[in-house]
C-alpha cells in the first residue's frame, strides 16, 4: 500500500486534476491538491485509466526467452495441443520461470489483474498449476492473478484428468475450466456434467473455452446456459473464444445472445483475425459482460500475440470494424472495465474510495489511448509504482 500525489492527470481523457492515493485507495481529486510531504509523481497531462485486464490468457505457456520457436505444426488444434504438451519436456519450460516472464510483460504493458487458464493434465500432473501458483505469490502487489484449472488436452478421453481438475481447484485455482465439449471429448453432456459438478462441489466460478463453430458451438452453448439456470449459476460462468457467435445465421445468434443475458454468462474474446468471432457491440448492446484477452502469447501456438491489451484492443476494434472515436473508446473499455465485470474485481475504477490501479496512457483522447503503440509511462498497484516507460519496475528471470 503507498500514499503519493499524481499531479497533472487526465481522468478518462477529461480535465487535468490531481489525485491523492493514501493507503493504497484514491482519497481525493481535485484541481490542485498540496502535497503535505507526500511523494510527488509529475504526469505531464497524461490520460489516466483503471488498470488494463487481461482476462484471458496462458501465463504458463509462453517461450518468451527461450529463442525463437520453430513451428512445423500448423493450425489443427487438436496437433497444436499434443505437440505443446511434448515440446514443454524437449524445451525445458519452467512453468514458474517462464509465467513470470509472460506476467511482468503485462504489467509493463499497463495491466493491474490477469485470469490465466493453466494447464492440467496426466502427463504433468499439478506442476504446470505449481509454478504459476509460485508466480501469483511472487507477484502479490504488483499483479492480481486469478487462475483457471484448464483440461487443455481433453478431460474424459484422458482417465485421471478429472480428478486432477478437483485437486487444482483444493490447491488454490480460483476456477474450474473446460474445452469443446462436443468437439474435444465427443461427450458434451458428460463433459459439462463433469465442469459443473466440480464448480458446485467447490464453490467456484467456471470459464470454458468454446473453438467450436456454427450451429456445433451453438449447441454446446445452449448445453452451459442450460446447466447455469439448473444450478442457479448466474453471474458465475464465462464463455471464452465462443466462435459461434459469429455465424452468418443472425436469427441463431440474437437467440443465443439474448440467452447469455438473461443468465448473465459472461464473453471472453480475443477478436482473433483467423475466425468469426463474436460482435461486441451486438454483445454490449444487449447487456452481456464482455472482456479480452491476448490469448497465448509467443508460444507454440503461435509467435503473433503480444502481452499488451492496448495492443488487443486495436485488434478487437479492427476485428470488429471499430472506427468512430466512441467505438474505439469502447475497445478500450472491453479491455479494461469490461474484464474487471467479468472478473467480479471490488474497488476497481477512478472514483474516490477505489483502489488505485492505474495505468497512464500518453495520448490526446481515449480513441488515440486504444490504438496508440506508446509505452505506458506509469503504471501503479494500489498506489506503488510498477512500471514505468512500458517496463516493469520487477526484473523477469
């Protein structure tokens, strides 16, 4: 927790005030605010945001420092997937070692809070979700990381990978996650039957990702609204990727949409320029919480994603033909206080009484601040400095 004075700051790209942070929370804003022998920071007229969200990511997996990847694989999922499950043993990926590298770059990119989907399965047990765990407690002040038990490799196929999931969520994973559950493990009732009685008998939320396309992926959809209402879930249960959404049949989607409103099942897009995806202001029109995240970040999978949700916002705003300045200003917001709703995050936002996660953006407008390359020139936790010029002030191994 610190106490310091931002002087010069633009709230949301509004008029120039100051703002007092004492014990970690913002207790005040003002024209012009006296110091009274707290610490200063000089922020030049700089845009002020709450602290960006990346809510969907895979802090295990990247190869960030390992050199470059040589992908032979291709773009079959179920290939990506057994071959980075081998490639973690060949490579000598250090699950803590290297989410570390993935979670600072974020930090110095502007984010204060991150959900990351950890594998587990039986050929590495609980080790991958150790290593990240280390990494939440290493990182305590400077990030807040909230993690997802992820069957990457298939749950019912694979024997044993159940009664890991159950394991992960008693070590400290905050959610139970699932994956296709028609195209994956080719039993979807089974397979959400299995997510959901884990997230019951533990109390926790659920995030499932769904690649599965078209009237398959709508499917599996109306299958987790089903099992929402059944266990009065409400609130709890996020969709990531849901591809479906994006089908041509408009008729199909309004229905599915108007579906995750009224069970308030949260979206989780990566605007991802490969697929149809979901229309976020079809999904913000009708109410649904919408966030984003960069996905995987220089791994296996791909070289292309960067830790930097100003980056995802300006994919998201191409990705969905976001042109106007308060379309843009939108992109910005789903990267930000959307992922903050889907997170369920206390205290979050630049009102006096919220805690003081905040990221400066050097920029004119919020429409330049989500497609602007600048580095970050401040980036504070709770009101102590985290990151500064687009670098963590914490030193990656």
């Amino acid at each position: 927790m610190s106490d310091i004075l931002l002087r010069n700051l633009r709230p949301m790209g509004g008029a120039a005030v100051d703002m007092r942070i004492t014990g970690g929370k913002i207790d005040e804003i003002a024209p012009s605010l006296q110091a009274d022998e707290l610490p200063v920071e000089e922020c030049k007229g700089a845009i002020a945001i709450p602290g960006l969200v990346e809510a969907h990511t895979h802090l295990d997996k990247t190869v960030m420092g390992l050199g470059w990847y040589k992908n032979a694989v291709g773009t079959e999922l179920r290939a990506m997937i057994d071959n980075e499950r081998a490639e973690r043993h060949r490579l000598g990926m250090d699950p803590h070692r290297q989410s570390m590298r993935h979670a600072l770059a974020l930090v110095g990119a502007g984010c204060t809070h991150a959900r990351s989907h950890v594998d587990i399965d039986t050929e590495h047990g609980l080790a991958i979700l150790e290593g990240v765990l280390a990494t939440r407690d290493a990182l305590q002040g400077i990030i807040d990381i909230e993690i997802v038990a992820f069957p990457q490799s298939g749950l019912l196929v694979r024997p044993g990978t159940l009664e890991l999931l159950d394991k992960a969520l008693s070590l400290g994973a905050d959610l139970v996650g699932g994956l296709d559950p028609s195209g994956m493990d080719r039993d979807p009732k089974g397979h959400l039957d299995a997510i959901f009685g884990l997230a019951e008998t533990h109390g926790k939320g659920v995030d499932i990702h769904l690649h599965e396309a078209g009237t398959l992926g709508a499917f599996s959809l109306d299958l987790i609204m089903e099992r929402t209402r059944a266990l009065g879930m409400q609130g709890r249960v996020a969709v990531s990727h849901a591809f479906c959404l994006g089908m041509n049949d408009w008729h199909a989607t309004e229905a599915l949409i108007a579906g995750l409103a009224e069970c308030d099942i949260a979206i989780l897009t990566t605007g991802a320029p490969s697929r149809e995806v979901p229309q976020v202001k079809r999904l913000h029109a009708a109410g649904v919480r919408l966030g984003a995240g960069c996905d995987g970040v220089h791994d296996t999978w791909s070289p292309l994603n960067r830790p930097d949700m100003i980056d995802r916002a300006r994919i998201i705003a191409m990705r969905n033909n976001l042109r106007s300045d308060a379309d843009l200003a939108l992109a910005l917001e789903i990267c930000s206080a959307g992922g903050a709703r889907v997170m369920g995050l206390q205290g979050y936002g630049l009102e006096v009484g919220c805690i003081a996660d905040l990221t400066l953006l050097d920029a004119e407008t919020l429409a330049e601040g989500a497609i602007s390359d600048a580095p970050r020139p401040l980036v504070l936790k709770a009101g102590c400095v985290t990151a500064r010029n687009g670098a963590a002030l914490r030193k990656a191994p």
